[in-house]
C-alpha cells in the first residue's frame, strides 16, 4: 500500500503543475471546501467496541476562461485510523481520496457582489466507513466513477476573498464496486456489489450543500 507521505507528495505536485500548466492568461483562484478532524468512540451494550479517527482536507483550483465560463479541478484526501475495543477487532487504517473536476458556467458577470452559477463535474472517489459492533466491525468501502451537476451562488467579500454556496442535485456513480467485509469473533465474511448506470438520480437542490471559502490568486 502507498505510504501516506508519498501520497500527501503526490497530491501537492498535482496542484502545483495544475497552477504552473494554467499560466497568467486566465484569472485564477482556489477554494477551501473541508478540512476535518474527528474522533468517534463506539459503545455497544455499554462495552467499548472500538475507536475511529479521521483526518481529511478538500480543495479547488479554479481557471477563469471568460466572463461567464471557467474550468475547475478538485482535489481531496482523507485519512483513517481504527483502534479495536474488547472484541479485539478493528479494521486497517485507510486512506480516501477525490481526484476530479467539471465546468462552470456564470449567469451574471464576475465584476458583481454576488454571482450565481451553474456546474457539471466528474470525479474519481475512494473512501471506507466502518461501524462496530460487541463482536467485531463492519466495513464498506467505495471506489469508482462519479458524476454530478447542480447550482451555486459565489459572494465576494472582498477584492481578494470570496465564499461559495453550491447544491448538487445529484452525484450519481457511473461506475462504482462496493465492498463490504463484517468481522465476527474469529469469523470473517464478505460481499461485493457492482454498479453501472448512465442515468442522472436526481434528489432535490438540498440534497448535497456545500459551503466554501475561497482566494484570488
């Protein structure tokens, strides 16, 4: 497995030749969309059955090609760690990751206070969840190809700094495996399921919001 240095080094080569490729032609800025740290215990029957620990940032490197268009690429990695509780069992550690990006395009010109957009994006993810139980764990685990699109609103605080609001109305796999391994005692079980689909689910504007802060470059 890749170590987690080597991957973080990855990462930041990917943004840095994004920024060098783009060059001085187009207006450029990123986003911060999360940046997140927590730490969840697991009791079942009052008997702690486990631990896990995340650590996870995304971001967003935007190109501005005119008033009403632009490109965007984003990024993300998220890393978990697992202790095990009486049962002794616990999941490997594992790493999560987002490799996409899409299309913007701006309803009003750039130079307003407030500007609402329209997006489309594909993107690449890998994440793992596990929940424990009194004899062991459960753990799914995603890998594949997705789809999205929805709307957003961008407000400017500033010169340099901005906040964006934005709602996908559905992000949909084109192709995805999910993986699920349940652990019991001294026994071991796992499933596979397969999913191919070329058709938009579409849940509502709330069904995803996400809420991000943002810099001019």
């Amino acid at each position: 497995m890749m170590s987690i240095r080597t991957f973080s080094v990855r990462i930041i080569t990917l943004f840095a030749l994004l920024a060098w490729v783009s060059g001085p032609a187009f207006a450029a800025d990123a986003t911060l969309g999360t940046l997140l740290f927590s730490s969840q215990k697991y009791k079942a029957d009052g008997v702690d059955s486990g631990t896990k620990s995340a650590f996870g940032v995304t971001g967003r490197y935007h190109e501005t090609v005119n008033q009403t268009t632009s490109w965007f690429a984003t990024g993300g990695v998220g890393i978990n760690s697992y202790s095990s509780g009486k049962s002794n069992n616990s999941p490997d550690n594992s790493i999560d990751l987002i490799l996409g990006g899409g299309a913007r395009y701006y309803f009003s010109p750039f130079n307003q206070s407030a500007v609402p957009f329209g997006f489309i994006g594909a993107s690449f993810k890998s994440d793992s969840e596990a929940a424990f139980s009194t004899t062991g764990y459960t753990e799914t685990s995603t890998s594949g190809l997705f789809h999205s699109a929805g709307l957003g609103l961008r407000m400017a605080l500033d010169d340099t700094l901005f906040f964006e609001l934005e709602s996908a109305f559905y992000d949909t796999p084109l192709f995805a495996i999910e993986k699920a391994t349940t652990v019991s005692g001294s026994t071991e079980s796992k499933t596979e399921k397969t999913t191919m689909q070329l058709f938009a689910q579409t849940f509502g504007p709330f069904n995803n919001v996400l809420l991000s802060l943002g810099m001019k470059l």
